[in-house]
C-alpha cells in the first residue's frame, strides 16, 4: 500500500451561481428550426458556432447532457471535460429537462469547487430551456442579493462626490457600462475587454487587471476612478 494522500477540508456547501457569473447563449451562427434540418445538419452548424465563439485554445469546453434511462423510470445526467467526467441516476419519475438541469449544475459545482481560474469556461448543452432557467436563476439571485445590499451601502455613497457616487452604484449592481453588461443588453458582440489583448471579460475584476489601465492603476487604485478611466478609453 502507498503511502496516504493528504486530504484537503471539504468545501462547505455553496450555490454556485453565488460565486460563478453565468450568461448563457442561445442563438447558433444559423437560425434553422429542428424540423426543418437533419440531426447532421444541426450537428455541423453547432460545431461551426463552438468553433467561432468558443475556440479550444482560449475556452475550457465542458460538455452536459440529460436523458431518459430505458432502464429506469427516471432521468440520468452526464457532465464531461477533460478535468473531470460525472455520470448519474436521478430519483424515479424525473424528466429529461430535470436531468439537462442537474447536468448543469454539477458542471458548475464542479467548476467552483476545483477553483478554476484564469479561464473562460463554456458549458455547452443542447437544452434551451435548461439554459434559459439557469440564466433566469442567476438573474433573479443577483436582483434578490442587490435589493438586500443595496441598502448597506448608502451611507457610503451619501459621502461620495457624485462621480464617484455614480461609479460605485453602477459597479456594485453590475448595471454598468463594462463590456459585461452592455454584452447582456445586447449592446456590444462580446464581453471581452476590447482595450487589451487578454481575452479577458471585462467586468470590475478585469479593471485591476487590464494593461491599459497601468498608468491609472499607479494614479488611484480605485476601482471608482479605474471605471471612469476605462470609460474614457472606450469611447
């Protein structure tokens, strides 16, 4: 017998769409309708999407999948990558849509707990509908998370110049003018900062990190005055 691995502390229980930003894509580089094509046909114009907007070399493919077991009155689900491989029964009478949802979720456990970082990660699925309700679920955390918050910060913000006072509001809801967020609006073709060649979202992390903001990062490490000085290089 070798000797014993150490064991590191279990993580304690967390929702990752706490801790994870999700968006979720759901249009292909062709608009087809699934009666009108062959499963080939489908098959091609979904790879030809991946390719372009998710290529290998700059995303971290992790594949999900929910079905009915013949076997079984009930649903199973499979997550696939190359960092990790889970494939499970649901309880007896589930649907395939519980079983696409359980996949995803298990991909971003898996995400979160394994702490991967540094990476733009894609989940790809062929279930809408279980893309469109964990889009909603993250949306609906984050206006619920805001709405409880919000309040704690106004003394803050009440002391600050109203520049100031306009960045931080925009930053802590997230409702800002960041690549991020105009990409949800459908502003913008990707949220990837558009002032460097990091390949990065731009968000309120990427401001402290981003090579164009060097000089202002030595100027006022705010993230206040970061925001305004990537607005101006933006427009």
């Amino acid at each position: 017998m070798g000797p014993i691995p150490k064991l590191e502390r279990n993580l304690p229980p967390q929702d990752p769409l706490e801790y994870i930003d999700v968006d979720a894509e759901l249009n292909l580089n062709k608009h087809i309708k699934k009666t009108a094509n062959n499963n080939e046909v489908i098959r091609q114009i979904a790879l030809e999407t991946i390719n372009i907007k998710y290529p290998k070399d700059k995303w971290f493919h992790v594949y999900t999948d929910g079905s009915l077991l013949k076997q079984y009155d009930g649903a199973g689900a499979g997550v696939h990558s190359a960092y990790f491989n889970h494939y499970f029964k649901l309880p007896d009478n589930t649907t395939v849509f519980e079983g696409e949802l359980a996949a995803i979720e298990c991909a971003l456990k898996q995400i979160l707990g394994r702490r991967i970082k540094d990476q733009q990660i894609v989940i790809l699925s062929d279930s809408q509908a279980a893309l469109q309700k964990e889009k909603q679920s993250r949306e609906n955390l984050l206006r619920e998370k805001t709405y409880e918050n919000i309040s704690k910060e106004y003394d803050k913000i009440a002391n600050f110049t109203r520049k100031r006072a306009v960045a931080h509001f925009r930053l802590y809801t997230g409702h800002n003018c960041l690549n991020d967020h105009l990409h949800r609006m459908g502003l913008v073709q990707n949220k990837l900062c558009t002032l460097c060649d990091l390949n990065r979202v731009q968000d309120a992390e990427h401001l402290t990190k981003c090579p164009q903001l060097a000089v202002s990062r030595q100027i006022n490490n705010d993230l206040t005055y970061l925001y305004w000085a990537a607005r101006m290089k933006m427009i």
